[in-house]
C-alpha cells in the first residue's frame, strides 16, 4: 500500500488519556465546548469537554440531534477540502468550529468544539425553538443565556490558537514520541507552546486595550458592579451624561444613584440575578439622579457572570439615555389620547376598516348606534356581516372608487339583535405611499326616521296623484308663475287639451279670452288668498262638438309660513245650465 494511501490513526502516536487531557484543560481555559473526532469513521475519539446545558439539552430531541449532525458533516468536509480551521454558524444561531489535524502530511482527526454566541438571543427565533420542541420559553432563554458571549475576535483568536496546538500534536506524532512516556508527551508540548502562549498573551493586551478604547469612548454608560452592587468600573461618559467624576462613583453602591421612585425595581432586578432566577436583565426603564439633583431615564440592559458553584461575580451593564424619547412618548400617548377622546365623543358613527373589510376602529356612537358595547365585539369583524343585502356592499365598493369618495350613501345595516338600521354613509378610500387602497374610512349617522318618512312621503304622493288622475272632475295646478305644472285627466276632457301640451305654459295661452277681459281681478284675488268660486266659462271641445258650461273654483296654494305660491283649478260640467 502507497504511503499517501494509509489512514494514520491518532491515538497510535499520541495516548488517549494525553489527548483527553489536553482537551479537557484547553475547554476550560478558553471556556468553550471541545472534541476530537476522527476523520475516517467520524466518531469521538475523546470525550466532549464542557458541553452547554442548552447544547446537552436539546440534543434529547431527535430533529435538534440531526441539525448537529448536520452541522458536523458540514465541518468535517470543509476540514477535507481545505486541510485549514473553518468557523460555522449552526442550526441554533451558535458558532462552533472545525482544526484540523494531521499526521504525516494527512487529515487524521479534528478540533470540533465551540457551543459560543456573538450576540445576546433572538427572542422570536427562541420562541420559535420553543414551540418547535414543547420547551418552556423562559427555561430556554435561560439556557440560551448561559452560553458563552465571544466576540469575533476573540473566536478567531481561540481558533488560531487551537490551530497552533492541532500542529504541535501533529508534530508530536510525526517524531516518534508514540514510543516516550507519557510524562515526555506533556513535556514536549508545553516546550512547543509556551512561545505561541506568549505571543497569544501579547495579542489578548492589544485586544483588551482595544476593548479599554471602545469602553470609554462608548457613547453609553458601561459598568461592571460586584456581587453586592457596588460600581467597580465605569467610563467616563459619566461625566459628560450624569455630571459626575469617575472617583465619585466607584467604589459606591447602585443604590445612591437610583431615583427613590424606582430604587424598589432596580434593587428587585439585582436581587433575581444575584439569586440566578434570571442571567440578564433587558429594557428596564428608571430613572438616575445626576449630581446636579436632576432625574433622567435610562434603559438597562445588563449580563451577570457566575463562578463554579453559580455564586454571583459581577454584572456587567449598559444605561443608555432614554430621557428624550421617553418624554416623546408620553407626548405622543396625551395627543393619542385627546385624539381618542374626539373620536369617541362625536355624536356621529365613525369607522374605518382595512383592504379587507375588517373593521379596524369604530368610535362609541358607532357602537351604540348598532346596539354594541365594547369595540372588542367588532373588532377584526368583517363589516359585510353588519348589512341587511351583502349585495349593497358590492354596490357601495364599486361606485366608491369612481369619485374616491361617497356622500349621504343610503345604507341598510343591522343592529346586533337584527333590527334593521339605515345610515347615511360618507366615506373615502385610504392609500398608502404607493396610491395601493389599504382600506375604507368614514361617518355615518341613523336616518331610518329620514327614510320612513321619505317612503311615506313617497306612498303619500303616488296616492294623491292616482287621486287627482282618477277623480270625475278637471283638476289644474299653477304656480306663482301662472305656469300650469298639474293637468289631469278630467280637464283634458273638459278643455281638450292633452296634458304634454299645457304642462309648463302660462295659464293666459289656453283660457278663454272673455275669461281674461271680463275677469282682470280674478287672479289677484287668489293671489291675495281669496278662493274664487262660481266662474263660468264654455267649451266646445266635446266629441260630439257641442258647447258645454263649465263651473270653475280656483283656490290659492299656501306653503308654511302662509305665502302664496300658485293656485289651484277645479272644474265640472254645469249640470244646472
């Protein structure tokens, strides 16, 4: 068999229980989860160091198991590829990584560890995960927090730094150290990387120096504070935010900057995380006093670190001012509320509904107009359940786009007990940015008493009009005008003039002249609301053309307030001639 085609197996050359070692002092010094897995048969040569109890956890479930195994196969093959350490993001939102490393020039087995976070959780995708495996969501977020924050770089750093050991095991096996003790193996190792931990330490200054840079130039205040409260770091944005000097803060306890209002929440908020109900606290909101004795809001957002037995070290924390916007807030809540104060005190109906009908605000007259009491029963309710005709809605949506709007739209609603309603509707079409309709706004107010009457008023005018057609008599209408506007039947017969040839001529073109010249006062007497009976004319319009007398009554035509505003003509055949 060729040389490149022989499987060099680790623990040949160097002894399980030095790997094991190894691993388990370099998990616990970097603070990250390790193992060794060897690259032909894929199987964990060591066993894991420093698993997360959220890593340990989930892996009970078999969906979650198989998105490890996943991730593994994924590392391992790009461990193959390129014979170089690879950085992964895994199926949970955690990092983890893949060193390599070789025997004789050939991949023999891996660093897989990691099990680290670069950013606080995100809380949809952990409730996400929570409903996914039946987890309780708060023990989850819990676990999720328990996992170590890194940065990138100092991921980077421990990746470069497990690389550098990968190579000092390989080194390790390629000269022959397989046939020394134990003893020598450690020995040989700690000699090849005391320079890289050197060089490492240098590397950890200039990071903490960077850190040490970015901590008081932050814009934020940053703190660290002890198990019992008291400040032992803080920037020196203090000074420019608060007022105060650094000196006059450290060493004190949280207790003598929190106003007297809010210290019972903040000192609670500290007592959970001392007692680790809880590893961080997020958005909490009070306010501090300033040196100069002002209160100004803050949002604290803050990670506790624990020791072995989960004792309380230190909580780190950032307070970011929030005075300006808090006071914003409370602006925009007492224009919101005055708006909603108008819009429920207007006596007509108000709504508004989105692009599918849903009803998304009804004022109180709306709600008592329907016979509803709480906007919680219409809510998200479809408004084309409240019409009487389903039919009328389709009507009313496609004539509303032709204007943009629609005025005193006349529509038949049903209360919550059925009665039917009919409103009087105005209402416009809402657009967004883009002219896309996003829903339908409006007014409406009860007319049922308005319609009722109309439709009596309408039955009213149909029975008169059948009355005056049908009645036995002539029967003229003239406005003030002397226009005619009413001719009937009876007097087409008796003058012989169809009522399309008089309706909207002066009265003086179809009367007898003598009527005219014998009678000039006639006119002003029903103008001045005297009823004028007894008059005479003759016609000879019959069929058989024989002249006939006709006996006439005019009467004035008043509207409510008395005036005069035309008259009226009745007229019969003179049965006494």
């Amino acid at each position: 068999m060729h040389k490149d085609n022989k499987k060099f197996i680790l623990t040949d050359f160097v002894s399980l229980r030095t790997l094991q070692r190894l691993q388990d002092n370099l998990a616990n010094a970097l603070g990250i989860s390790l193992v060794i897995v060897d690259v032909h048969s894929r199987e964990y040569i060591t066993k894991r160091s420093n698993e997360t109890m959220f890593c340990s956890k989930m892996k009970k479930f078999v969906p979650f198991l198989n998105g490890c195994d996943t991730d593994g196969i994924k590392c391992v093959d790009k461990c193959v590829s390129f014979n170089k350490p690879f950085i992964y993001k895994c199926h949970a939102d955690l990092y983890g990584f893949g060193v390599p490393i070789m025997v004789s020039g050939q991949l023999s087995a891996y660093f897989k560890g990691g099990q680290v976070r670069l950013s606080n959780p995100d809380i949809a995708r952990c409730k996400e995960l929570a409903d996914k495996y039946k987890v309780d969501f708060d023990e989850l977020l819990e676990m999720y927090l328990s996992v170590p924050l890194f940065t990138e770089d100092k991921l980077n750093a421990t990746t470069e730094l497990l690389s550098v050991i990968a190579n000092t095991v390989s080194n390790l096996a390629f000269s022959g150290q397989l046939v020394k003790t134990q003893s020598t193996e450690v020995v040989h190792l700690n000699d090849l990387l005391e320079k890289e931990v050197m060089r490492k330490t240098e590397e950890l200054r200039l990071s903490e120096q960077k850190y040490r840079n970015i901590f008081e130039n932050a814009l934020d205040i940053i703190y660290t504070i002890d198990k019992n409260g008291v400040f032992t770091h803080i920037n020196e944005i203090i000074h420019d935010v608060l007022g105060y000097e650094k000196n006059e803060v450290l060493g004190k306890h949280f207790s003598e900057f929190v106003s007297p209002e809010d210290l019972k929440t903040v000192s609670d908020s500290f007592i959970e995380l001392k007692r680790h109900k809880r590893t961080s606290t997020k958005g909490l909101k009070f306010r501090i006093k300033s040196k100069s004795g002002e209160s100004t809001y803050f949002e604290l957002n803050s990670t506790a670190s624990y020791d072995a037995d989960l004792d309380l070290e230190s909580i780190t924390g950032f307070l970011h001012n929030v005075d300006q916007s808090l006071k914003a807030e409370a602006k925009l809540e007492a224009v919101k509320e005055k708006y909603k104060e108008l819009f429920d005190s207007m006596k007509m109906g108000v709504y508004m509904t989105d692009e599918n009908g849903r009803i998304k605000a009804f004022n109180k007259a709306a709600l008592n107009m329907l016979g509803y009491f709480d906007f919680e029963e219409v809510s998200d309710m479809s408004i084309l359940s409240l019409y009487v005709n389903p039919l009328d809605r389709k009507s009313f949506l496609s004539e509303l786009p032709e204007k943009g709007f629609l005025e005193d739209y006349i529509v038949n609603l049903k209360k919550k007990d059925g009665t039917p309603v009919y409103v009087s509707v105005t209402a416009n079409e809402l657009k967004d940015r883009s002219g896309k309709v996003k829903g339908v706004e409006g007014v409406f107010r009860d007319v049922t008493k308005r319609v009722n009457l109309e439709r009596e008023i309408e039955l009213m005018k149909q029975y008169l009009e059948n009355l005056i057609a049908s009645a036995g008599c002539g029967i003229a209408g003239i406005d003030k005008d002397r226009k005619i506007f009413l001719w009937n039947k009876g007097a087409e017969e008796l003058f012989g003039y169809k009522s399309s040839d008089v309706i909207g001529r002066d009265l003086f073109a179809i009367i007898p002249r003598d009527l005219r010249t014998h009678r000039p006062d006639l006119f002003r007497r029903v103008s001045r609301g005297e009823v004028v009976s007894g008059i005479e004319i003759q016609s000879n319009n019959t069929p058989d053309g024989k002249a006939i007398n006709i006996n006439v009554t005019i009467s004035p035509i008043k509207d409510a307030n008395g005036n005069v505003i035309g008259a009226s003509a009745i007229a019969g055949k003179n049965e006494n001639v």
